[in-house]
C-alpha cells in the first residue's frame, strides 16, 4: 500500500499532522511585521525549551552547519581544542575544528561506549597555561545510539576557568533534560528534524555570555554563520536573511505542542520508549550495541549476531514499509538502528518491535 511508510530512524523523524497543516499556509513577508510577532514568539519558545535565559540563534541550516557556526563563532586560528570521539558524528566535529586550522586534539572511545570524563579531566587539569580553549562534545552519539556524560564532563570543563563547552545536542535537545543555564553550557547546537518534530532545513545554537566575550576575538572566517548578525537580528525580531518562513510555521507549531506536552513529559516519554524498545529488542534474543548505561534516550543501535543488518532492514521496508538506519563505516552491515524520539508514541515503538519479531523469524 503506498503512502505507510513509518520513519523509525533518528532523522528525518515523524512530523505530526498539526505542523505539517501549519507549514502548508501561505508564506508571508519575512520583513512584514506580522512576521516579526512569529520571530518574537519562536524566541520565547526556543528560550524555554533549551532552559536558557540567553540567546538561540536560529539557522537556515541543518544540524552540522549548527555545530559549524558554534565553533567558527568562538576560536581562533591555532586554538587547541579537545574533541570527543566516540562515534561518526565526534569524528566530523575534529574534522571541521581541523578544516578552520584548530589545533585539534581527540579524547576517544570504542564506537558503542561512553566516553569516559576522567579523560578530559586529565587534560584538562593538566592545562595548567590554560591553553585549551574549548571543549567538544557530541551528548547523544546518533550513530552508535551512546548518551555521553555531558553534565560531568562540563564540570571538569567548568573548573579549568578558560575553556568553552561546545556541545552537539542535535539528537538530545527535546529528548533528554539538557538544562543550558542550569549547567552553564556555552554553545549548544542542534537541528530541527529530530526532537523538534519538523523537517531538516534549521539549526539553533544556544550562545552563553561567556562565548559572546570570545566572540568578540574570534578571527575564524565566518559571513552567513555569523551568530553575531543573528543576535543583532533577534534583538529586532527579524533574521538577518532570508529564512524558511514555512518551516518557522512548523517550528511554530511544533513548539507549541512541546509546551502543551511538558518538558518533563517529553522526557519521560522518550525514557519509557527507550526502554521498551531496548526490552523488545532482548525478548527477540538479538544483542544490543550500546549498554544499558550508555543508552541514548533518542535511538537504539543493535547488533544482531546472526543476521545480517542489512538483510533486516531490507525486509522491514519490503515487507512492512518501516524505515529503520544502518551502520556507519565499519559498522554498516553490523549494527541497525531504531529511532524513537519527536513525535514517537508507544504504539509506534510496538509496531515497529511486531514487525521486527515477523522479520527475524522468517530469516
């Protein structure tokens, strides 16, 4: 049957019906003042949902040019950095610091662990010239489904004075309690087609004062991520270019539905769907890649033994038109991922566990 297709990856995620209504509307004058209400009401709404009393910058761009802006915005040519690295999305973040000539240095882990704090404590309480600049850490690890401790290692962050934390929330902000002000995050950047329930097209980076300060000396080149022309623009409630007005209608909606949910709603949701689909996955005897510990609350990676991921996921588009991810560079063909944040219900989580129970028995 045409038109079932069930998106059970970590992105694009399931868009609901009252967003994918609101983005259908007419688009309006971005410089006209009605849009301006719609800009200052995002801004608002955006403030609550990263717990910040700061300013979210918002971005015709996907979740890496997000994480792009964030560390153009705040370094310097030649600054060192530390870059977590523990699955393919801290690999691209020590890619993009070393593409802007950044003095990278990488904290790794196996892909499918955590990575570990008392790394970067080491370091950084080794820094005694304060030569770290920044700190950057990917919190849910979307391509090994690994949910690193961010809050512990923003605090050996946080007790070396200097450096900045910059943080890839892409595929934990609206899923798991990422309190920016409460732990005094500096840069947090994320992507609209995840727990923010629209399409891919928009990031947001949260900017703390303290990065705003090493704004003002960062000599990176930067013309369209300039977060300080956003800031400036959001002070107005405008942009400072053209945005993607129909997908701000659908952030519109979408943040209103967030704010009607709860914010400890949404993450209690997303908990109890984590663990059911990791239950799930033991009943049908296959081995998940992540331990319990490490669990990110967004997706969950598995590992099956006996099975060829590949050959699973065919066979759940084929047979049951639901869309799960594979494996990334040496793991593709090795692990399959489900995704379970964004508008994602518990009747979606048994659907998909049904179907996977089908595919299995029949391979």
């Amino acid at each position: 049957m045409q038109d079932k297709l069930m998106l059970m990856i970590p992105g694009p995620t399931p868009v609901p019906e009252r967003v994918l209504l609101a983005m259908a509307q007419h688009p309006i004058g971005h410089r006209s003042g009605d849009f301006s209400k719609i800009i200052a009401e995002l801004n608002e709404n955006l403030k609550w949902l990263h717990q910040t009393k700061n300013e979210v910058c918002t971005l015709c761009a996907s979740g890496t040019g997000a994480m792009e802006a964030g560390i153009i915005n705040f370094l310097s040519k030649g600054d060192r950095v530390l870059v977590g690295n523990n699955g393919k999305f801290g690999e691209r973040w020590g890619k993009v610091a070393k593409a802007f000539g950044l003095d990278v240095e990488e904290i790794t882990a196996e892909w499918g662990k955590g990575l570990n704090p008392d790394d970067f404590k080491a370091k950084l309480e080794a820094d005694t010239e304060k030569k770290i600049k920044a700190v950057i850490v990917t919190h849910s690890e979307t391509s090994t489904g690994v949910l690193n401790d961010l809050e512990t290692i923003n605090k050996y962050v946080k007790a070396h004075g200097e450096a900045l934390i910059i943080v890839d929330a892409v595929t934990s902000l609206g899923a798991v309690n990422v309190p920016v002000d409460e732990w005094g995050l500096d840069v947090v950047a994320s992507g609209s087609q995840k727990g923010f329930m629209i399409p891919p097209g928009m990031g947001f980076v949260a900017v703390s004062e303290k990065a705003w300060k090493a704004y003002e000396t960062s000599n990176l080149p930067k013309f369209y991520l300039d977060l300080g022309a956003y800031k400036k623009a959001n002070a107005k409630d405008s942009s400072p270019f053209t945005p993607p007005i129909n997908l701000m209608y659908g952030l519109k909606a979408a943040l209103e539905m967030m704010k009607e949910e709860g914010l400890e709603n949404i993450f209690a949701r997303h908990k109890y769907l984590t663990q059911i689909t990791r239950e799930g996955v033991k009943a049908l005897g296959l081995p998940l890649f992540a331990s319990d510990n490490d669990a990110a609350l967004a997706i969950t990676a598995v590992a099956p033994d006996n099975h060829d991921a590949e050959a699973i996921r065919s066979a759940m588009r084929k047979r049951f038109d639901i869309a799960l991810a594979g494996g990334q560079d040496h793991l593709k063909g090795k692990i399959f991922r489900i995704g379970h944040l964004g508008f994602v219900s518990e009747r979606d989580v048994y659907t998909a566990l049904s179907a996977l129970k089908e595919v299995i028995s029949s391979l």
